[in-house]
C-alpha cells in the first residue's frame, strides 16, 4: 500500500498569513492527488484534485503543486474561514490512502 | 444538486452485522463510481471500499477485506456497505462519496454527511 505522509501534522498561523502543506507518497504516484479540507463535525470539501487543479467554487488563495512523490498546498492570504483540518490523498493505486491530516489553528 | 444521505448507523455488539446505505440523488447514479471512507472518532480519514458503476469491480481496504461488502441498486440509486463481525475500532463515522474523473486521476468530488456506527457491548 501507498503511504502518504503530511507535514506538519499541526500548524499556528494567523488571517493574512501564507502556509505551505506538503505531503509526501512512499512511492511515485504522478499527479494523483487530492487535498481536502473538513472542518470540525463536517463533512470533507475537495479542495484540488489532480495535484494542482482548483475545484470548480474555491477560492484562488488556494494552491496546489508537485508531482512524483512530494505534494504541496498553498494557502495565500488566510481567512478566518479556512482553520480546518486538511488532507491529502492519493489515486494512483487501491487502497486510495489519505495522509494523516494536517491541523490549521489560529494562532 | 446533487445529494448523498447515509443511513442505517447504529449501536451494534462486537461481532454483530449491519448495512449502511447511502441514498443519491440529483446526478446520473448508474455511471459513476461510489466509494465508502470512514473516519474513526478524533481520527483521519481512511478509504474503506470502491464499486465501479456498474457493479462488476470492487477493491477493499486491508483492515475490512473479508468482513465487509460494497455493493449497488442502480434502480433504486443506492449504494451500500454490508458490514460484518464488527469490531470495536470499526466504530467511525461512514462516508459515502461520487468519484470523479479527471483524464486518468480520480477524485471524490461530493460527499454525503455521514452515518455513525458504533460497535459496543
């Protein structure tokens, strides 16, 4: 199985604030991956799918890149809005893993 | 819109069985994948199980592979998890999900608010 590792797994940070998310796969998984955001008792929201293509509604302040093994999410300009709880995926192989989450606190 | 509701979460006893089913509407059912995800009370996300939409392919996760079956009513636009010999750390919220295609790469693009199963004596 593909394991997907995030970094950091909790992150401070304030509203204006630039952020940087990064997963990485155990092994070469192309462009497959998702980041997904769940705030507190809801329901995950698909952020960007195919490594670096914004989900048709989300706000441009969010960014995706990468490919291969190491992945990267973007938050330009925080909002208050956006502390939540953000996971990456992969679906280049089943079982289609997700990373652990990466936890957005306000500082 | 498109809308997925779960139903069919409960209290069940270890080694107990149970269905889920996830009610779609709003989108042509029978052309897309489904997928099953669960999230563990204070956990992360895990990917539970996939049916093509057609029905004919299936993959599992490794922790519920042999206990637990995906399957579909495409005319009755519902998907299903058969969840069996339950153990306690199956307790999770149960999320149903569309996939989405783009070129090669699949993604979850919608999902439904989720079911709670706990398994308790």
């Amino acid at each position: 199985d593909i394991q997907m590792t995030q970094s950091p797994s909790s992150l401070s940070a304030s509203v204006g604030d630039r952020l940087t998310i990064t997963c990485r796969a155990s092994e070469n998984i192309r462009g497959y991956l998702q980041w997904y955001q769940q705030k507190s008792g809801k329901t995950p929201k698909l952020l960007i799918y195919a490594a670096s293509n914004l989900q048709s509604a989300v706000p441009s302040r969010f960014s995706g890149s990468g490919s291969g093994t190491t992945f990267t999410l973007t938050i330009s300009g925080l909002q208050p809005e956006d502390f939540a709880t953000y996971y990456c995926q992969q679906t280049y192989s089943v079982p289609y893993t997700f990373g652990q989450g990466t936890k957005l606190e306000i500082k | 819109q498109v809308q997925l509701v779960e139903s069919g979460g409960g209290v069940v006893q270890p080694g107990r069985s149970l269905r889920l089913s996830c009610a779609a509407s709003g989108f042509m059912f029978k052309t897309y994948s489904m997928h099953w995800v669960r999230q563990a009370p204070g956990k992360g996300l895990e990917w539970v199980a996939v049916i093509s939409y057609d029905g004919n392919n299936k993959h599992y996760g490794d922790s519920v592979k042999g206990r637990f079956t995906i399957s579909r009513d495409n005319s009755k636009k519902t998907l299903y998890l058969q969840v069996n010999s339950l153990r306690p750390e199956d307790t999770a919220v149960y999320f149903c999900a569309r996939e989405e295609r783009f070129g090669a790469n699949y993604y979850f693009d919608y999902w439904g608010q989720g079911t709670l199963l706990t398994v308790s004596s």
